[in-house]
C-alpha cells in the first residue's frame, strides 16, 4: 500500500506554517467515527461524511534543530553561557548551561541576517521578500524573544544589518 505524509496546518500571525505528523495511507482524511456510526446504527449522515477541511489544531514549537551556514556573521554570543542564531524564520537563543532554547517566531519567511547589540541588549534580523508584501526588519530582546519594532521600508530582501558602534539612538 502506498504511503504519504499527512500535515497539519495551522494559521498564526506570523502566516501558515505545517508541521509533519507522520505516516498515512493514500486517500482523504476521515473525521472520526461516533461509536453509533461504527457500530452499525444509523446516525447523522453528515457525522461519518468526510470533510474536506483540515482539522484544527495549534502548534507550538518547542526546538530549532540546524544552523543556516549561508549567513555569514549571524551567530553572536551575547553572554558567556548564551547565543543566538537563526534556523529558518526562527531566532534561536541557546543556553549551554542548562541545555534550554528560548525561540523568536516574529518573522514570516526565512531570516537572512541577524545582529546583536551588546550595548542595548537587542538583536535585528532581516528577512526575504514575503509573497505580496514587503521584507521587514524586527528588533527584539533576546532575554525573553519579545519583539519591540517591526522596521518596514525595504523593497527587496535585507542581506545585511548592523547597529552603530555607540548603540542605536546613542
């Protein structure tokens, strides 16, 4: 029998995003029986029709495996145990000691550049150009991954950012 992978999706402000589940067999998804419908009674038509919507579910990541080597001067240690990175559209600030992540999740396409300031305590990072919208820049804490400023005025993608070397608004 042949296999497929079954997603699901789910819509955040960020934008859709899917997560794999696992394994299927061919064919539409099914909700699932009532006990009435499996047993043989007769039910609601409608209770054992297929639907063609996708379940609704809420995901939440929970760790960014990987290390975009493309973005050259995108990892930045911002204490002696702490750094940060990006892994697709996520900020990931790692902690060595303990082994725990704190992920930022406010970009909508991948990240293509990322900075700290030591001064402020900020990162930036950029990301590609977004379907029928324009790219954005996000200033963020790295100490709790809350997003301060969304930047939006470039065209196309942002390939590089920096603060000055006094610290933004210095």
């Amino acid at each position: 029998t042949p296999k497929t992978t079954t997603y699901i999706r789910s819509s955040s402000a960020s934008g859709p995003c899917q997560a794999r589940l696992g394994r299927r067999s061919t064919g539409p998804l099914q909700p699932p029986r009532s006990s009435a419908a499996s047993s043989g009674s007769t039910g609601s038509a409608s209770a054992a029709a297929p639907s063609s919507e996708p379940p609704s579910a809420a995901l939440e990541l929970a760790w960014a495996h990987g290390y975009n080597g493309r973005n050259v001067g995108s990892l930045h240690w911002i204490s002696e145990t702490e750094f940060v990175y990006p892994v697709a559209a996520v900020g990931v600030v790692q902690c060595l000691q303990p082994h725990r992540q704190r992920l930022f999740v406010g970009h909508s396409k991948e990240i293509t550049c990322l900075t700290y300031c030591p001064g402020r305590q900020l990162c930036a990072s950029g990301q590609l150009t977004p379907t029928g919208a324009r790219p954005f820049i996000c200033i963020w804490r790295p100490s709790d991954c809350i997003l301060l400023s969304v930047l939006v005025f470039h065209e196309m993608q942002i390939l590089s950012l920096c603060f000055n070397s006094k610290g933004w608004g210095s």
